[in-house]
C-alpha cells in the first residue's frame, strides 16, 4: 500500500519536477511568440526565460539571437540546429542529443528580426556581465552603458568583485558609479556617488548629472511644495507673451487673439455694411476694428478679447516654476556642486587642448615656413613657388610609398629623399630664374608665380587631379587621449617632435657650422662678405636649395594629414609668407615666433567661430595688417646694417 502510495505521489510530482528543470515547457508556454516574435509582444516571453534561472537560459538566448533555433511544425517543439556538411543537425534543447533520421523540410527555422535581437541582447546582459568569454563581457557592458535602467544596478555590482580584466572592472565600476547616482535607493549612497563625480570630465558622466538635474514646468499661484529649481521671471526668462502662452497651455486661459483672427471674426458679423455699428468702411484704422470686436463680444457673438490688462493681471497671479523632477533636494544641490566642478574642469582642459591644437597648427606652419625664411632673408626673393616645393616633397613621399610597402621604411627613404630632389629643383631654379632678377623684386614675384603655375600643371599632368594618399605607419594611428576633453592625434605629435629637430638642426647650421656663418654674413651685409672671400652667389644658391629642401621634407610631413593634390601648395604659400613677416625676415626665432603667434589666433578665432573656418582666416589677415602697423620688423627684427635695409 505504501509502495502504490509513493508511486502515485511521484507520478503527481513528476512534471512539476519536469518543468522545473527543464527549458522545453517554459517555451511551450509562450510557443506562439517565441516561433513568430515580434518585438512588441516578446517582452513576456524574455520575462518568463530569465526569471526561470535555469543555467541553460543564457545558451537559448545566445543561440535564439543567432537564428539558431528551429520549431517543429508537427507539435512546436524547439530544437537547436546547426549546419554540418550542408545538412541541418537539430539538437534537443534540454538534454542535447541529436536527433536521427529526421526531414528538416519538418522544421522551421526561427528568424528575430532586428528589434527582437535587440530585446534578446537586454535580456541577456545579467548573463553576460559574469560570463566567462571577455568579449561577452565587454559586450553586456556596453548595453548597460547604452541603455542604464534601475534593475541593471544589482546585477552590475555583483559582478565587480569577480571581474578579472582590470579595464573592465574599472569600467564596471564607472557605470555601477552612474547607476548608483540616479537610482540607488539610499539617497546618502546616491549622493556619495554624485560627489565622486564631480571630477568625471566624460560625457556619460555629464549626461547623467544632466538627468538627475532635469525639471518640468509647472504653473501654480502658490509656491509648489516640491523640488523648485527656480522660479521664471517675466523680461528676463522669458516675455510676457511667452510667459501668457504657457498659461494658456498649462492652465487653459483663453489664448490673445491675433490679428487675422479678428478680421475674420469681423467678416463674419458684417450687417448692413457695419460690424458692432461700425461702418465697414471706418475698419481700416485698428482701433475701430478693436471697438467693433469689443462690441460682438459684448454681446456674446465673439469671445472677449484678452487685453494687456488681462495679462498682466496672469501673470501677477500664476507663477512659472522650473521644478526638479527629482523630488530630494539634497540629491539636486549635490548633482549642481558636481555639474560646476565637472564645467569648470571642462573649462580649463578645453583651454589646454586649444592649446594643443594651436601648438600643433603653429608647427606645422613653421616646418611650411622656415625654408622660405632663410631664403627670404638671405635674398630677399619672394618666392610665390615656395608652395609648390612642398607639393613636390609630398609626391615624392608617395612615389615612395607605392615602391616601399613597409610605411616605415618609406618615411625613412622619403624625407632625405625629399630634401634631396627639391634641393635639386631649388638649385635649378635659382640658377635659371632667380639669379638674373635679384634686386627686382616685383620680377621675381611674377616669374616666381609662373613656375608656380608651371609646377602645378605639371603635377596634374604626371599624377592627375585626384588626390593621392600619403599613408602614415600603423604606429601614428590613433591619438593620445589624455581624458575626455583633451586628446591629440600621434600624427600631430610627430610634426610637433619633427619641427623640434629641424629648430635645433638650422641653429646648429646657422651658428656651428662654415655654412651658417657665410649666411649671417651675406644676410647682415653681402658686400663686407665678399670683400672678405665669400662667394655672394654660391651662398644664395645653396641657401635657396637649402629653403627647397626644408620645404620638400615639410611636405612628406604635411602629406601625412592633409591631402596630397598639385593645389597643396597654394593652402600654405599665404601662411608661410605671414609667419615669415610677422616673426622678422631672416631669423630662424621669428619664423618660430611668428607661427606660435599666428597658430594659436587662428584657432582661437576658430573656437569663438567654430561654423566658419573662412573667418578664422579673414581675421588672421587683418590682424597681421594690424600688427605689421605697429611693428613693422616683425617680433624679431633683424639686427646688423642689413636691418636698416
């Protein structure tokens, strides 16, 4: 009898004890939307799964997401199924056998559209925060990022502890910091967490102090009981029809009647020529009109006109507030203290990456004009190719490239080999061109243009006018972030490095070396310099192929980040002449001066206009006409007898 008992009781208890270690019958419960989701009704499904706490919960999900799960058209059982040797192998869910002699045409394939794939992956997010995959990790943690709500807050936490990925955990403890501040159910924990943000530069960070600090309007007589932010003052927030128009919303006082409103209320009331006794010919003038209206709406035939009266007595009875959505005012006073410290922060490091940005534009200025500089100086030629030599020294840069696939090595071939065949074309010019209308300067200026035009065509005809990639090595990708507000590409950094080298190498040139002093000569006084044994001519000809040079190694540098077309040249032939004549003709610290003066203008006029970058130009040039004004000579003039040229 016991035995038959026991029996009974097993057989009662056998299908709850079934169900409760089984993923099959909580699918059959919500057959029809799991086999036909939608992502308006799978929410209860989804629900239902991840309550259930079975460990096989994540698999489904997982390969539910992937288009992996198939129906059985005969009974909507759900099976696995994968692909092997174009044959489909179906699986069974809960103890994973695999089926035998089965027609797949028997099976349906389960296909989630986008929105149900979306819905799985927030489902499976508790499951992934702790799986052992990093990826998977690192992909539930950034759902949580995507989409914070209040239940992710738990679920987070517990998965700190054992996270052994140090940028992850860190990262864990960032969001758990941000989900902490808008719903931990402590308001003293969400405080703690507000104030550790105060020192937070990124924008998630901002944002949710944003969040915490949202307020709604609400109209009331009286002063609300609630969370006030501020109340609106009529002329300063916000005019009086401003201010009567949220009335009229808020609290349904009859809106002002507009002009053409009235004279459509008019036009309907006409009556033997006349509206309100007012002949319809007196209408034109606006105060008849008003007395007319004013009439119909004596006797109820329009609604009474809204006044200024009318208004002003509103506005002196309701009050417009900003209230906190937040209903603790010392959560609100703590998210403001962290919102100006977070602002202020973000002020000053604003401040250092526009500083970084102008250091960074001003070395590249200075690598585009220091060759034009010693030329400049030494002849005093204005040399309107200039440009071009940079546009030469970038081709040869990709000429290189296109024989060296190694990036590096390319780099390591294209800057001598720049130097060198602008050094070339430098050399040529001055000897073809340049050395037959010294003193003449309108002339040089005009021949100097036209071997600009002559280069530039010749470029468009050996390389075509599309632009040509100048590629950096994988090692100068990316960029230096120092935080969320101040970053700098490594690109930048190398010219900055790079314009730091050619500083040093022209001042050991101009100031070790017999080069260097046969220059200074020539340049403070070529006629004492030829009287004691310098060759004028020679040292003119090797300093304009030196200028060339310079400028063609600029080039490689510039091609880096900038396009690389036969019209480069002429995007900074103005700012290197502007460098040249704003830092003092002839001295390598003027160029360096110069283009630190003229960099940081442009990006700070660049900063105050940010939609305009024409702007930013047009101000440089009238500041530099300015600036020349007062100082003529430049920052650095120029000393020696030369000087008084």
């Amino acid at each position: 009898m016991m035995r038959i008992l026991l029996l009974v009781l097993a057989s009662l208890c056998l299908p709850f004890l079934a169900h409760a270690d089984s993923l099959q019958p909580i699918l059959q419960d919500h057959q029809k939307v799991i086999a036909k989701p939608s992502r308006k009704t799978v929410a209860p499904a989804l629900e239902a799964l991840v309550a259930s706490g079975l460990p096989s919960i994540p698999e489904f999900l997982q390969t539910w997401q992937d288009k992996g799960v198939y129906t059985r058209k005969s009974d909507g059982f759900f099976f696995y199924g994968s692909k092997s040797d174009g044959a489909i192998q179906f699986i069974d869910i809960d103890t994973g056998a695999a089926l035998t002699n089965v027609d797949e045409k028997a099976f349906k394939q389960i296909k989630p559209n986008g929105g149900v794939r979306k819905a799985i992956a927030a489902a499976l997010v508790p499951f992934g925060l702790s799986d052992p995959n990093l990826n998977r990790r690192r992909d539930a943690v950034q759902a949580i990022a995507q989409n914070m709500t209040a239940a992710q807050l738990p679920q987070l936490r517990a998965s700190i502890d054992g996270e052994t990925d140090p940028a992850l955990r860190a990262r864990k403890v960032q969001l758990s910091n941000y989900l902490a501040a808008r719903f931990d159910q402590n308001p003293l924990d969400r405080i703690a967490a507000i104030n550790a943000m105060a020192r937070d530069l990124s924008v998630e960070g901002r944002a949710v102090l944003s969040q915490i600090l949202e307020t709604e309007l609400v109209v009331s007589e009286t002063l609300p009981s609630t969370n006030v932010a501020k109340r609106l003052a009529v002329g300063t927030d916000l005019s009086s029809e401003e201010a009567y128009a949220l009335l009229v919303t808020h609290q349904g006082l009859p809106a002002q009647l507009r002009p053409n409103d009235i004279r459509l209320a008019l036009e309907a009331h006409i009556e033997n020529a006349q509206v309100g006794g007012v002949p319809i010919h007196n209408l034109n003038e606006t105060e008849k009109r008003l007395n007319a209206y004013d009439r119909l709406a004596e006797n109820n035939l329009v609604p009474p006109r809204i006044t200024d009266t009318d208004i002003t007595t509103a506005l002196q009875t309701y009050g417009l507030y900003q209230v906190y959505i937040e209903p603790n005012a010392e959560i609100t006073e703590a998210a403001k203290a962290a919102q100006t410290s977070v602002q202020t922060r973000v002020g000053v490091n604003q401040f250092f990456d526009l500083s970084l940005d102008a250091i960074s534009l001003a070395s590249i200025y200075f690598l585009a004009a220091v060759g034009l500089a010693i030329t400049f100086g030494v002849m005093g030629v204005i040399n309107m190719a200039h440009g071009e030599f940079i546009m030469m020294g970038a081709y040869t840069g990709y000429v290189v490239q296109q024989i060296v696939p190694d990036y590096t090595i390319a780099l390591m071939i294209a800057f001598p080999l720049a130097f060198f065949v602008t050094f070339g074309a430098g050399v040529a010019m001055e000897r073809l061109v340049i050395r037959w209308l010294y003193n003449r300067p309108l002339e040089t200026l005009l021949a100097t243009f036209g071997v600009s035009i002559a280069l530039q065509q010749l470029a468009k005809n050996i390389f075509g006018t599309q632009a040509r990639p100048l590629t950096s090595p994988a090692w100068l990708d990316g960029a230096w972030i120092i935080n969320d507000v101040v970053q700098i590409s490594y690109i930048r950094i190398a010219i900055f490095v790079l314009a730091l080298l050619f500083l040093g190498l022209l001042l050991f040139i101009l100031n070790k070396t017999r080069l260097g002093l046969e220059v200074r000569a020539v340049t403070q006084n070529p006629r004492m310099a030829a009287s004691m044994g310098i060759n004028p001519d020679r040292i003119k000809m090797m300093t304009f192929g030196l200028g060339s040079g310079i400028a063609g190694i600029a080039g490689v540098a510039i091609g880096l980040f900038a396009k690389v077309t036969s019209e480069m040249g002429s995007d900074y032939i103005v700012q290197s002449f502007m460098t040249v004549v704003v830092g003092g003709v002839g001295n390598v610290w003027g160029t360096l001066a110069g283009a630190v003066m003229i960099g940081t203008f442009q990006k700070g006029v660049e900063w105050l206009n940010p939609s305009n970058t024409l702007a930013a130009q047009t101000y440089m040039i009238l500041f530099i006409i300015l600036f020349i004004q007062f100082r003529p000579k430049g920052i650095i003039a120029l000393k020696g007898r030369a000087a008084g040229d």
